[in-house]
C-alpha cells in the first residue's frame, strides 16, 4: 500500500502472509535470544559449581585409592556408553522387551522422543526412519481429529450454557423448543461462542490433568510434587528431555494399574495441549495481524506528516477540502472512507485490541457456532479469503475447518 505523498511503506510492499511470516521470524529469533539469556543467567553457575565438585572428587577418588587418571577416565567413558544403551548402576526394567519396546513406540509415534531408550542396531535406525514416518503421521492426524471434535464438544457446552441463561433471564421461552425445531435455531443464528472461551477451558483441562497426573507420579515415582509438575508439561507438549521418565524402575506397587495410568494421563495430556497449541496460535496470529496494522499505521502517519508539514502554506482545492479533515494537534489526515477507527497518535490500548479480535476472530466463532448449530456443509460454493487459509502440520485441519466456514452466505 502506497502512502500519501508518493512514499512506500515497507511492509507495504510485502503481501500480508510474508508480511506476518517476517514478523513472527523475528519475534521467534528476540524469543530464543531472550530465552537464552535468562536460561544462561539460571543454570550456568550451577553448571559450573558441579564441574567445579565433580573435579575436586574425581582429584580425590585417584589419589586415596592410586589410580591412574587416563585409566578411571577410559572406565568412566566406557561407564557413559554402556548408560547410553540403557544400562545403569540401579535395577531398571530391561528396555527391549516388548513392554519397553512398547513404551518406545509409543514416544515415537507422539514425537514426545525422551531418548532414554535408543536403536543400536542399523536394522534398528532404518526401520525407525519409515516406522516414524508413518505414525507420527497418523498420530498427527488422530491429534487433529480429537482437536475437531473437541471443540464441536466444547461448542455444543458453551451453546447449550447460554441458551440456559438466556432463558434464566426470560430472552427465551422455555418452551421455544417444543414449540419449533427452527425457531431456537433462528433466534441463536446470531450467537457465536467466544475462542477465547474455548482457550481457557482447554487451559483449565490441561491444568487439571497435570495436576492429578503429579499426584500420582509423585506417590508412585518419588518425585517431588513440582518435578512431576515439570515432567508432565515436558511429556505432554512433547518436548521430551528424558531427564526425567517415568515407568522405568523394575518393579511397582500394583504396576499394571500404574502403566494403564501412566499411558492414559500422556494420551490424554498431549491431546489436550496440542489443541491448546493450535487455539493460541491463532490468537498469536491475530496478535501478528494487529501490530502489522500498527506498523503500517505508524509509517503512513509519519510519510503523512512530512506532506502536510510541507502543503500546509498551500490552499487545497474544494473537492479535496470536503473529503479531507485535517487534525491540527495530531497533524494527521483523516479521511472519511475509512472503517471508522479514530486515527490518532496515541498507543491502541488492550480494550481496542480485544474488540478487533471480535471482528478478526469471527471465522473461528462461526466454525464453533456451526458445530454446535449441526448446520449443514455447503458444497461447490466459492470460499472467500479468510486469512487462516494455508498452513500445514499442527493447523491443518483448524485450517480447512475455518476455509469450509467463510462460505457467503
């Protein structure tokens, strides 16, 4: 979009998918670089204070017992091989039997990856290439699936809860649906449940699931409460560090109970996080589209001062006086065209910012709307642009489900 005055904007001369994909690139890069730092400030000093303990002890074990320290240091290496392939100092349970294998698999397929158990053989890594390939595929698109009927789920509560208020406050009959199928329907057309609704209830689902997965992590494991706190939000959003890994010791209290549970919390965690992923990355989206509206802004006003400031001794013809106003404390151009956003100077504030997502957001309403309403999919229609269009992986099916609602109608 060209500024007033000749002057381009930068971001002007980008269409508005690269326009978003430049800006999160480099919200991702100030992400990881201000990560990095608080990570290095936290665990750096501690990092050092064991190297600095485990050197004093390595000094100590060679002298009191006369070892030579090439030699401890080559058992030591050997010691890190053979913990690499599963074996350790404490009893574990073997990690290649079918039940190991098992547990294995299944942190392939989920992309949760702990790494404590690992293919050795060269049959074992060329299989686990088309093995991964496949299921983490289909575990994908089981993710998907769950997420689609997850919110028809969660669309159908939040439908049938305001309908009940609705009545509690007399708007609608409560005989509305005895007296016509098609009248409730008609009546609620214009409701929509909010994502952000959608958003907190997936947030409190997968607080919930934590929680009682810690409880028992931490009766059963011997973690602390907030090591198995650590540990479910690791498994469940499939980052997977295996410092920590649960059903690995020999033997349990009433174990077949505890590998159950332990499956079902991991099944049930990952499935609820991942749709809390995709729910908040649309809103981080809306977030793009509102500061590249905010840049844009910003540059037009300043290209749109240097005009004026350079005009203002000059007498504008009629036609152009009655369409513009010119704001002498803002020294900004307003014209009457626009969608009825004050242009100012002044910062949009979080108030404004949440009343444009109504608008942004209301592709994603009329998709939970829909599936609460049960509406029927039409078919051969022309889909207009609705800015989720595109995307694959995590927001593939978020983004056909919102393609296959932007039908005029």
């Amino acid at each position: 979009m060209a500024c007033r005055g000749g002057c381009c904007c930068t971001l002007g001369s980008l269409n508005e998918d690269n326009a978003r994909f430049l800006l999160l690139a480099v919200l991702i890069v100030i992400y990881l670089l201000c990560g990095a730092a608080v990570f290095s400030a936290l665990e750096h000093p501690k990092e050092k204070q064991i190297k600095e303990k485990w050197v004093q002890r390595f000094e100590n074990f060679a002298q009191k017992y006369n070892l030579n320290k090439i030699e401890l240091e080559n058992f030591l290496r050997d010691y890190e091989e053979a913990s690499v392939a599963g074996i350790r100092v404490d009893s574990i349970r073997p990690r290649w039997d079918f039940t190991g294998a098992f547990y294995f698999v299944g942190t392939v397929v989920s992309t949760i990856g702990f790494g404590m158990t690992t293919p050795a053989t060269i049959g074992g890594k060329t299989f686990l290439i088309f093995y991964g390939l496949i299921g983490c595929a289909a575990t994908i698109l089981f993710f998907n699936l769950f997420l689609e009927r997850l919110i028809t789920v969660l669309a159908y509560i939040l439908k049938s809860c305001y309908e009940r208020q609705r009545r509690r406050k007399g708007v609608l009959p409560y005989d509305n649906r005895r007296n016509s199928s098609n009248s409730e329907v008609d009546s609620l057309s214009g409701w929509k449940p909010s994502v952000y609704y959608v958003m907190f209830i997936l947030c409190m689902a997968a607080i919930l699931i934590s929680c009682c997965a810690s409880a028992m992590y931490m009766t059963i494991e011997g973690w602390s409460y907030f090591d198995s706190l650590y540990f479910c939000f690791v498994a469940f959003s499939t980052i997977g560090f295996g410092d920590l890994v649960s059903s690995q010791n020999m033997n349990y209290k009433n174990q077949s109970l505890y590998r159950f549970g332990n499956f079902m919390f991991i099944l049930m965690g990952v499935c609820c996080i991942y749709s809390l992923f995709n729910v908040i990355s649309i809103v981080i989206k809306q977030l793009l589209n509102w500061i590249l509206k905010k840049l844009e802004f910003c540059c037009c006003h300043r290209c749109q001062q240097k005009v004026f400031r350079s005009r203002r001794n000059v007498v504008m013809p009629g036609h152009i006086r009655s369409r513009r106003n010119i704001s002498i404390e803002t020294d900004m151009i307003n014209d009457s065209e626009t969608d009825g956003r004050r242009m100012s100077g002044e910062m949009i504030s979080m108030k404004d910012f949440l009343a444009a997502n109504k608008v942004s957001l209301a592709i994603m309403q009329k998709q939970l709307s829909e599936a609460a309403n049960g509406y029927p999919r039409q078919s051969g229609s022309s889909a207009r642009h609705n800015g989720f269009s595109g995307g694959v992986g995590a927001l593939a099916i978020m983004n056909n489900r919102l393609a296959e609602t932007s039908v005029d109608r």
